[in-house]
C-alpha cells in the first residue's frame, strides 16, 4: 500500500504516527511509504533517519493522499480535503464526537480510532490510551516537582531534617498507578483514590495506600465495578461521601495529581475550589483530565495558574512533552493495529469478525458506524 505519515498540525502536537524504527518494517513487509518533510523533526525523528529506513520524504499533499494515513490526531478540515476518497485513516479520532467523525465519513474514508480498542489481553500491545496516559503519568510527577518548591524524599542533612511530600492521587488507572509509582520512586508518601475496587490491590502493591470509600448500597457496588474495565459516573451520595474524604486527605497533601475520567463524558469534578483554599500554601495540583473539563474546577486548561497559595498545573497533552517516547509507543501500537487488517500479501483486509477491529472501525467508505 501507499502509506503516508503526514506532520501533525494541531498546536503543541509533537509526537508522530511512525518512528524509523516502524517505518522500516512497513517497508520490509513491501509498502511504499512517504514521510512529510519534519514530521518527526519535533519528536526528534530527522528526516534523514526515515529515508534510511527506506521511507520516501514527501510533501504535505502526497503523505495525506496515500491509501492509507497514519496519524497522531484526528485530521482538521483542510487535512481532510487533501486525503483521497476511499483512503484508510488510522489515528487517535475522538470516537465521542460525533461531529467530528462525521467530518471523517464526509471525506469518504474509512478511518479507525485506536482509542476505542476494548481494554483486552489481546489488544494490550496496539492500546494507544494505555501507552499514552502512561507516559502522562510519569510526566504529571516531574511536572508537580518543577512547580513544588520542596523535595520528595525524607531527606536527613546536617542543618536538619527534610519531611517527606504527601502525594495524593485521585483515579488510579494507566495514568494513576504511573503517577503512584514515579511518586513513589522520588520518595514520597502516596495515597490513592478510585472507584473501582480492583483498583485498591494495584494501588497497595505499588506502595501506596487506598482512600477507601466504603460501598453503603448494592446500587453503588454495581456501577463501581464498571463496564470493560472503564469506571462509571457514581450515585451523588457517593460522590458526595468521596468529595468529603478527598478535601480532608488534600488538605493534608502537598501535590495532588487527578487523572479520573468516565469515557464519553464529562471529567468528574473531585476537587472542590473550598478544598483548593484549604490547602498548604505552596502545594501542587496537576490536573491531568484538564482536558476533558478538568477534576478541579480551578484548573485552566494549557495553563499553569495560582489560586490561594496553590499552584495549579492544567498543561494538556503531556505525553506531547516526552514526544521521542510517546510516539515509539505510539507508532508500534499503530504497527500492531495494522497487523489485524493487512494480509498477508500487504492488502487491506479487515476481518469481518475481529472485536478489536470492529471496535475501532468509526467509518466505513464514508458512512459513520460508532453512534457516540
Ligand atoms: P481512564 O483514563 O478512563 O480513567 C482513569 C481512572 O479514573 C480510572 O481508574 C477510573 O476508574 C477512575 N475514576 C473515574 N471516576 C472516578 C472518581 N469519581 N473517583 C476516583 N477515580 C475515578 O482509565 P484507564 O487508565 O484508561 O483504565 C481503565 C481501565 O482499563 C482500568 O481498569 C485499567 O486497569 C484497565 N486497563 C486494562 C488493560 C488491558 O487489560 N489490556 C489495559 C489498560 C487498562
């Protein structure tokens, strides 16, 4: 197939949808690929490693009218009117949004968002949310150090003795358990809040301890267990007891680090502004579902703000700052999806049967299949 990996134009977007390393083996298995001139350049991929690895560099116009286009994010509309009718997109599309989506199925494609691959054994290696928010994760810890003016360990000096920090973490998914774990390794106190109740065994095995909020109905049992994996929104009695327990643990917190959300819908809000001006001057929110409305209300998405002595972290798109990791991760998880729906003979060829296909398949010849 003619493949093509265009540059990323969303603003802040660093990463890329192929690294040398994939592209190598895409042309090993017999594609013709075009790389846009600088479309690693950011993620520190040069143009001259592509073409090494047998990549043709290209401009803008030939990379997004191949048969097939690899993409970081969902194209914008004078992408979309450079892609040929027909031509297969992969890429993280925001399957929740409709409008967009509809944009894609306007264009004539048929286009996967990776994002929507079920949370499987078997998809593990192509799972673009878990590569990412891990990354994001990671990059939350560092960010809280920056803007924290004290260190992490307990730390023993012959002027005195330097307390630990109390790291809270609320949502302990792929994110989470990361933040839990780097926060952890810097030497700080870790505790951690979820929903989910297996998520409590995964916080203590990392070391940290699990804000428990006790279940009181069979109702609030049932909907923390979830659906494939994903929390659901809580009852507000719940959320409520939740709410209570978080503002007495933040306030004793010196960085606190949200990444909760409930897929398709609004971030929960876990951090009530009242709770932000109880806390220890200096302290650190990163708000990592900014993005999606934010855990805090305070938080100003792409910003880094002050409000009562407390430093509030709402930079988006974090894994864009560790651009050369965040797409090696991506760009082989793209290499595995491709797996699923290329032959043998290097032909589009989607099974009909395939979960994690037909999970991701948003578009179809132009029709949009995913009703949000
Ligand atoms: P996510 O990014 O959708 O949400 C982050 C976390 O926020 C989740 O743990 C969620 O339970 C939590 N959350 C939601 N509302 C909350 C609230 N009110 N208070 C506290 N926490 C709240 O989640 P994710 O990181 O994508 O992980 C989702 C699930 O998928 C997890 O169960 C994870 O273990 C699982 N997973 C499975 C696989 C696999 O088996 N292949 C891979 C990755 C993730």
């Amino acid at each position: 197939m003619q493949v093509g990996i265009p540059r990323e134009t969303l603003p802040g977007e660093t990463r890329v949808a192929a690294t040398p390393e994939t592209v190598k083996k895409l042309v090993q298995a017999g594609h013709q690929v075009r790389v846009e001139r600088g479309a690693g350049t950011a993620a520190r991929y040069p143009d001259a490693d592509y073409e090494k690895a047998g990549a043709e560099l290209a401009d803008a116009q030939t990379a997004l009218g191949g048969e097939l286009v690899l993409k970081v994010r969902r194209p914008d509309a004078s992408e979309l009117d450079r892609m040929k009718p027909g031509a297969v997109l992969l890429g993280m599309l925001d399957p929740f949004d409709p409008e967009g989506l509809r944009a894609l199925a306007g264009a004539g494609l048929t286009a996967f968002a990776l994002e929507a691959a079920p949370r499987t054994t078997r998809a593990q290696s192509l799972d673009v949310l878990s590569s990412q928010a891990n990354l994001a994760g990671y990059k939350a810890v560092l960010l809280a150090t920056q803007y924290y003016g004290r260190i992490f360990p307990m730390m023993m000096t012959a002027a005195g003795t330097l307390k630990a920090a109390r790291v809270v973490v609320l949502g302990a998914g792929v994110a989470g358990l990361q933040a839990i774990a780097t926060a952890r390794r810097l030497g700080a106190v870790v505790e951690a809040s979820d929903v989910r109740p297996a998520a409590r065994e995964q916080v203590e095995s990392l070391g940290g301890k699990f804000i428990d909020v006790p279940y009181e109905t069979d109702e609030e049992r049932e909907i923390a267990e979830g659906v494939g994996g994903y929390a659901r929104a809580m009852p507000a009695a719940w959320m409520a007891r939740q709410a209570a327990l978080v503002a007495e643990r933040c306030k004793q917190a010196d960085i606190v680090i949200t990444t909760a959300l409930i897929p398709g819908r609004p971030a929960p809000t876990l951090i009530q502004p009242d709770t932000v001006a109880a806390m220890k001057p200096g302290s650190v929110i990163v708000d990592l579902a900014v993005e999606r409305g934010g855990n805090c209300p305070l938080s100003v998405p792409g910003e880094v703000v002050e409000r009562d002595g407390v430093t509030l972290v709402g930079l988006a798109n974090l894994p864009a700052l560790l651009a050369t990791d965040a797409s090696a991760l991506y760009a082989r998880n793209v290499l595995d999806f491709l797996k699923l729906v290329i032959d043998a003979e290097g032909r589009f060829a989607p099974p009909a049967d395939d979960d994690i296909v037909n999970a991701c398949l948003v578009c179809k010849d132009g029709q949009v299949l995913r009703s949000a």
